[in-house]
C-alpha cells in the first residue's frame, strides 16, 4: 500500500502487522535507543491546515527517530494566506523531494485528493468530521498493550460522535480487529450515516458502562457545533460527561481513554483523566510508536525496521 487515508485501507492483516511493528519499535525506544537509520535520505513533509499539538509533534519525533529529513508546513504564516490552493501548495513542496507527505486539514476527503496529485505516499493526519487513522492505531496499540487482544473487547465511544473523525477511524479499525463496539451520545450527536458503520449504538451511558472494557471519551468540538445540536454544557456532563461516580461503574480491569485535547469538567471530570485508569499520556506516547510503523511500513522500503542503531543511549 501507498497511502493510509482511511482506517478502511487497512485489511485484519494490514493492522496488525502496523500494531506488531509499533511494538517492535516502541521496545527499541524503552531500550534507549533514540534512532534507527531506516529512513536516511526520505524526507518527509508535515503539512498542517489545522491547529494541532500531538499529531504535528508525534509525527515530528516518529520521522526524526527513522532519520527522515522533515519539512514542517503550518498553513498559517505560508502563502496560503494569499489564496495558494492545496494542489499548488502539494506540488511546490514535492518539487523540494517530498517521499512521504502527512496533512491536516479541515476539509473532509483533502488527503484523498492530495494522493491525486502527488508520488510520495499520504498519511492523513485528520480531516475534517471525516478520518484520523493514526489516532485509530495508537488507540488500538494502547488498548492491545493493556488489555491483551482486542478480539470480543467491548469498546463504547462517548459523546460529539457527529464531528469526530477519531470515533468514525476507531469504529472502522476495532471492527476489522474484531472488537464489539457501542458509540453513546446524544441524539442530536449522532450522525445520520451511523446505520452504515460496524457498531451499535445506544443513548444510555449509563446501562453501557458496566459492560465496557474501554470507555473512549471524545472531545466537545464546540468550534464545528451548530447551536442547536447542543444542550447546555451542565446538562450535556450530566448525561454524557464522565465523572468518578459513573467511572465507579465500570469493571475493575477497564481503562479510560481521551485522544485530546480534553474540554476538562465537560467530557471528562479531572479526577477520572488523572486516575490511574486513564491511559491518556500512555496514548500520547504510543502515538509515536504507530506512526513510526506507519512511516517505516509506508516508506521503509525493503529496510529492516530494527537492527541497525544510529545511536544507543
Ligand atoms: N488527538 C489529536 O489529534 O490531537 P491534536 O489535535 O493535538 O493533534
């Protein structure tokens, strides 16, 4: 494969050998090995349309650490700013040598374009209400290193699942890994399409929690709400926001995950993202060994991921 645009690229196969190669390289990592020389001489070009703090800088560290060259492209402060349309912006940056190129933006189906117009592979990094496939490995990387398989986990997905593209890639993704998914939201947070998708859904967080192996908590993403979609901030925390009483309920082995950035007090209480429950740091930190593997699986090419160091401690 070329590009990694959707979750729905990656056959049962494809996943695992991304979440197995992630492992690989994340014990190469807790063995203070800082970088391999893999990809000496590819360059990659991080190309962001849209405010981001832990995709930019994982992606960053994951190139820096196969001994990419990176290019890092902030749509604010370029000539965008004077109209530059994406496929001007794209080609400009592939007439530098780009091999790989990994876009934010905050249209939905932008990286799919994008892979019409140049050579060098595609990592969508998020776009718009639509994808964020990396989010959806580190995810599944997290949930496999403390739970074991994913195979018949029970996974629920809670709140603004209209406008995220993170619950849209993890359904896709746990399906394919062959966990049992449930998205709980409020009616007006649902999208229509959710018929289409590999889940079930439900209204009651409440009567899902109990049953749950993982409770992902999305953002509130107040900057993409309709008015009208929301309740109020109390009452939406009320019925969808998780707090220690409702974090109480759930067994005693499940975990709690955020992809941030939180609303804190809206979605989750600061008591349960602090808790020894929540992996939200955990994610952060895996997020850079599954974009190492995607990196490495994409543009690697017939390299060994591990075995020649650069550096040790
Ligand atoms: N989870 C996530 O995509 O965070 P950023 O928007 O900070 O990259």
């Amino acid at each position: 494969k070329r590009h990694l645009i959707s979750a729905a690229d990656l056959s049962k196969d494809d996943a695992l050998l991304v979440l197995d190669t992630a492992e690989e390289l994340a014990q190469v990592s807790d063995r203070s090995i800082k970088k391999l020389p893999t990809l000496r001489g590819r360059t990659v070009v991080n190309l962001f349309y849209e405010d981001s703090t832990r995709t930019r800088i994982s992606f960053e560290a994951a190139a820096k650490r196969l001994s990419a060259d990176v290019i890092n492209f902030s749509a604010k402060g370029s000539s965008v700013s004077k109209g530059e349309s994406l496929k001007d912006t794209a080609l400009t940056l592939e007439a530098m040598g780009a091999d790989g190129v990994v876009i934010r933006h905050p249209a939905s189906g932008a990286p799919h374009r994008l892979a019409g117009w140049v050579q060098g592979s595609v990592i969508n990094a998020g776009d718009g209400t639509h994808e964020h496939p990396t989010q959806a490995l580190l995810d599944a990387f997290t949930m496999r290193r403390r739970l074991g398989g994913l195979e018949g986990r029970k996974v629920t997905i809670v709140g603004d699942v209209l406008h995220s593209r993170v619950a849209r890639s993890n359904v896709l993704l746990l399906d394919t890994l062959g966990a049992d998914v449930t998205v709980v939201a409020p009616p007006t947070l649902v999208p229509v399409a959710v018929d289409t998708w590999p889940c079930r859904v439900s209204y009651d967080l409440d009567a899902v929690l109990p049953k749950s192996d993982v409770v992902m908590m999305l953002r509130v993403q107040h900057e993409r709400m309709n008015a009208s979609y929301f309740p109020t901030v109390r009452e939406y925390s009320r019925r969808y926001g998780l707090d220690g009483d409702r974090m109480a309920q759930l067994p005693e082995h499940a975990i709690v995950m955020h992809p941030g950035p939180m609303n804190r007090g809206v979605e989750i209480a600061a008591e349960v993202a602090d808790s020894v429950r929540s992996t939200i740091v955990e994610q952060v930190a895996n997020g850079v060994s599954a974009r190492m593997a995607v990196l490495y699986l994409l543009l690697g090419g017939s390299e060994p991921a591990i075995g020649k160091e650069v550096s040790g401690k």
